[in-house]
C-alpha cells in the first residue's frame, strides 16, 4: 500500500513538474516576434530587439522585448482589464480613465494637470503668439487672409464630468484664458469656440462620452467650423456658405474605443458629405514636398467649385478628418499638419493659397508643443513689394546645387513630358561682396512672385554657414514662359540674378 502512494505521489510530482515546465516554457514559443508591432489593449509600439553592445542599456533593453512580447501577454492583459472594469469599474488604460456619469477622459498628466491650472506656460504662449502675429502679417502683405483656431479639450467643454478626486486650482489662469488674453492685445482673426460649445452642449452631444475622447464629434466641429465659415463668407462672396443641407448626418455605432482596445457601447454623430465632387490628389505632390511630417497631409481638388480660391490649413488631428467641410466649396483644399510650422512659408509659395487656418487642439499647447515646437528667432523672408524694375547687380552671385522635376542649362529650365515630378525645385547658395546678411532671394514668373526662404531653410543656413535660397513650384503652374530669379538688398532694390526660360524638352 505504501508503494502504491509513493507511485502515486510521483506521478503527481511529475504531472506537475511537467505543467510547470510547460507554463514556463510555451511563453517562449509563443512570443510575438514580429518586429513593429502595437499593442491594442495599451496602444504602445511593442519593444524591438535591441543591436547588441556591451552595456547595462543592452541588458534592460533585452528585458523590455522580452516583457513586451512573452506569449499570451496580451490576453493577460485583456482579462485583467475587462475583469477590473466589470468588478470595481476601473479602467486600468495608460491613456484613459473615468470621470462621472460614464464618461471617459485622457488620463495624461499634462492634460491633468491643465484642469487643474498647474502648468499653464505664460512664456511659450507668448512665444506662439509672437509667430502668429508674424505669420499674420506676412500673409496680409501677399493680400492672404489668415486665421488662428484653437480646439478645446472635452474637459473644458465638460469640466463636470471630469473626475471629481481632481482639483482645480482657481486662483491660476488656465491656458485658453491666458491664451484668449494675449490673442486680444493682437489684431490676428481668432477663433476661440469654448462659448459656442457651452452655449451649445445642452442641445447635443458636442464631446463623445466614451469615444474619441481627445477630440470633438462631429457635432461639435460642425459648430467650430461654422464660425470659421462666417469669416470665410465675409471674407470671400463667392464661396459657399457651411450648410448642414449639404450633409446627411449618420449615427454609427462603436464597439471599442478608437486607441486603446476596450469595449464600450456607443452611438457617436457623423456628417456624411452628399453630391462630394471632389477629387483626391494627396498623392500628387507628396513625394516630392519638403515637409517635416506628411501625417494628415491631403490635398483635393474641386474641378466643379464655384471660384478658383485655394485653402491651406495647418493642423493638428482636431481638423484631421474635417476637409469635408470645405470640399465643394474651395478649389483646392490642402491640409498640412502643424508640425510643419518652419515651413509655413515654403507652403505658401507652393500652394498660392488665398486663405490660411493654423489650428491647434487646446491639449497640445501644455504637453506635446513646447517639446517639439520652438517659436524663438522665427523669420519669414518679406514678401517683395517693388515694382518690378531691376537695378544694377552690385556683385551678387549665386551657385546651384540641386535640381529636380527638370534640368537647368545655362538661361533655360528644362521639364521634360514624360517625367511625372510634380514639382520643380531648384537649390543654391547666395554669396556678396562683404557678406549677404541683407540678400533676399525672389523668383518671379507672369503671375506669381514667390519669396525663396523660409525658416526651416534659415535655421539650415544658420547650421552650416551658407546663405542658401529654394525654389518649389508644382509642374503644373508652369507654362512656357520666364521665371526671373531676383534678389533684393538691405536698402530694398532689386537686381536680376538670371531670368530663365521655361521650356518642355524631353
């Protein structure tokens, strides 16, 4: 009887060895290998194994891959998180959290501590406004109308939802009051929706509870964009006004959230365009701009729209799905992101817009911008107010060092049929007797006069010593005609450097 236990107890110590050993070790087959993956239930890229070298950031760097991508992790995770919502109504998310009523925040710290009034940046505020201003009156000497927008939070729309354990630090500024004051001492068009939205919400729903929460319904931005569309009807008569009759607005229903993977139970507003003639070319120039990020970069086109005006609008992901609104009735819609602010300039003689929207989301201001967005020292090349005449050149040269979408010999830029670039671009270096701090450098054809700087070029020319100058001009606004390539100097007389002539040669 003795041998029949101790039999038994081994096979059952073997059993669960066996068990042990294979919870140990089918993690490891099961790891996810793949390199650049995301996780769904933390929305977080997944860690990539690290090149090796000899160091103890080599070792923690091995550890994150490993803890990122064992087997079945993300099933653990998704347990553990549905089981803490259905038990104790906690959301464990690295990027959301409940507030009251069933309504889910932003959870990042930043965004926080903005409800709370703690962190709200006087001096980078001041920064921003001191490029919108010389954005605006850059825009105003080339006779284009500009406009600055911010996007509230949900929170400020919703601050009684907001979870009641935070508090608010009353006797501080929060950043659009701050903001909305120093806008005031300006005369840039400003667009601050918050009293629109307030005034609206106790008729729609302006902010999801539950989805998207980092930005507004389409509700909401039908609002926003309605008050920029009283500037733009103001402005232009022959554009069409913003009219929900132009849109069938559609309830879609969602089951998760839209960046982290957790069910939820929602209805949310979509306006649907009706009769949308538009055309998409984001295609058409993206490969060949210089930008900083492409992200939310589109262009459409409007062979159909009742005038020849042109809309560029820098944005952040508040406008991201918005061209809707504008398609129709502009011409030609381009939305750049905002994180192209060096290249504001370049944007403009690139597109010949007759209008310019700079959003911002109210977030962004107190978390993400003042890391990645340096206002200081920012330029733009005055636009060229002459009257045309050339003096004497008093010495200027200049030297070529790149060409694309065409070929330059001599006097003559050369585009060839077949080439499909949809933009010619044209490199160089500025040099003067005694320097060429004061060297401004134009490029002029029948219609357009089209500045060759712009900051990100000056903080490049700064970097390397060169006073360098560019021109980009899509393909398509280039006849057979003459470019003048000009410069101007620090008393403003204007000298010719070459006048080119355009011609189609394969």
């Amino acid at each position: 009887m003795a041998t029949g236990n101790t039999d038994k107890n081994r096979i059952l110590s073997a059993a669960f060895i066996a068990i042990f050993v294979i919870a140990l070790v089918l993690p490891l087959i099961f790891m996810n290998y793949k390199p650049d993956q995301i996780s769904e239930y933390e929305n977080k890229k997944l860690a990539d194994w690290p090149p090796f070298e000899l160091s103890e950031d080599y070792m923690k760097s091995v550890y994150d891959y490993v803890n990122d991508r064992i087997g079945f992790r993300e099933g653990a995770i998704a347990v553990y998180t549905e089981a803490n919502n259905a038990l104790f109504h906690s959301m464990v998310n690295p990027l959301f959290m409940w507030g009251e009523d069933g309504n889910i925040y932003y959870r990042d710290k930043d965004y926080i501590a903005a409800y709370q009034r703690l962190n709200t940046d006087r001096e980078y505020i001041d920064s921003m406004v001191g490029f919108l201003e010389k954005t605006d009156e850059y825009l105003k000497s080339k006779d284009i109308k500009f406009m600055y927008f911010v996007c509230p939070d949900k929170k400020t729309i919703y601050p009684e939802y907001f979870p009641k354990t935070v508090n608010v630090n009353e006797n501080s500024q929060s950043v659009l009051d701050y903001l909305d004051e120093r806008m005031g001492d300006t005369d840039i068009c400003y667009i601050d929706p918050k009293d629109d939205l307030v005034a609206a919400k106790g008729n729609y729903r302006l902010y999801n509870k539950m989805y998207d929460v980092t930005h507004w319904n389409d509700r909401g931005a039908f609002i926003g964009h309605s008050l920029i569309d009283q500037k733009v009807r103001e402005w232009f008569d022959d554009v069409p006004p913003l009219s929900e009759d132009n849109f069938d607005l559609e309830t879609v229903h969602v089951d998760s959230l839209d960046n982290a993977k957790f069910a939820i139970d929602e209805d949310i507003p979509l306006y649907v365009l009706r009769d949308d003639e538009t055309a998409d070319y984001t295609e058409l120039l993206k490969t060949a701009m210089e930008c900083e990020t492409d992200t939310f970069y589109t262009h459409h086109i409007n062979a159909s729209a009742p005038n020849d005006r042109r809309l560029l609008v820098f944005t952040d992901s508040y406008f991201q799905s918005h061209q809707k609104f504008y398609d129709n009735r502009f011409r030609e819609v381009y939305f750049v992101h905002r994180q192209n602010y060096d290249y504001v300039q370049y944007f403009v003689n690139l597109t010949f817009p007759d209008m310019v929207i700079f959003e911002t989301a109210e977030r962004s201001i107190s978390s993400e911008m003042p890391l990645t967005t340096d206002f200081s020292g920012y330029r733009y090349e005055p636009a060229y107010r002459g009257d045309g005449s050339y003096t004497d050149n008093p010495g200027v040269t200049y030297d070529i060092t790149r060409v694309s979408g065409g070929r330059v010999e001599g006097s003559y830029i050369y585009l060839d049929p077949a080439d499909t670039t949809p933009i010619f671009r044209m490199d160089g270096i500025i040099s003067a007797p005694g320097g060429s701090g004061d060297i401004n450098v134009y490029a002029r054809t029948d219609d357009e006069c089209m500045e060759c700087g712009y900051n990100a070029l000056y903080r490049k020319s700064e970097e390397d010593g060169a006073d360098r100058f560019s021109l980009s001009i899509q393909r398509r606004f280039m006849a057979q005609s003459r470019i003048d390539l000009f410069a101007t100097d620090g008393s403003g007389n204007a000298f010719l450097l070459e006048s080119f002539e355009v011609r189609y040669d394969g």
